[in-house]
C-alpha cells in the first residue's frame, strides 16, 4: 500500500538536519569530515526533501538524534 501523499510533504528532512546541527552548534565542515563528504554535498542534503534511509541512519548516528522518528510520528 502506498501512503498518503501529504506524508512527503510533512517532513523536510534536509531542513530538520540542519536545524539539529545548528542546535548542537556544529560546523558544517565537521559533520562533512564525519560523512566523509564534501561541504558541498552537506548543504545538499540540506536541500533535500527525501533521503536515503542508509544515509538517514549514518546522519543519525554522528548527530545522536533520531530523524527516523519524524516520519513514525506521522504515521500515527
């Protein structure tokens, strides 16, 4: 089964990873070195409205936050 639509456009993981890095005010340049990755592709992901669930895990586990949970609380 495929969910709602309105589902996608409820969370903006890229925004919701940027306002946490900012929260634990760390640079940019250290959560790429902690990605492996460019600045670039950081404020890449910063863009992005949808992200791959291994990358959302990686991003989790250096940010100690769990993102995976703005997704579960709209499922309820």
């Amino acid at each position: 089964m495929v969910p709602p639509l309105f589902l996608y456009f409820m969370v903006h993981i890229g925004h919701l990873i940027e306002e946490e890095l900012r929260k634990q005010e760390r640079s940019v340049t250290w959560f790429a070195n902690k990605l492996y990755c460019d600045r670039t592709n950081v404020y890449s992901i910063f863009k992005r409205e949808s992200i791959d669930t291994a990358l959302l895990l990686r991003i989790s586990n250096i940010l100690k936050h769990n993102f995976f949970y703005y997704y579960t609380k709209e499922l309820k």
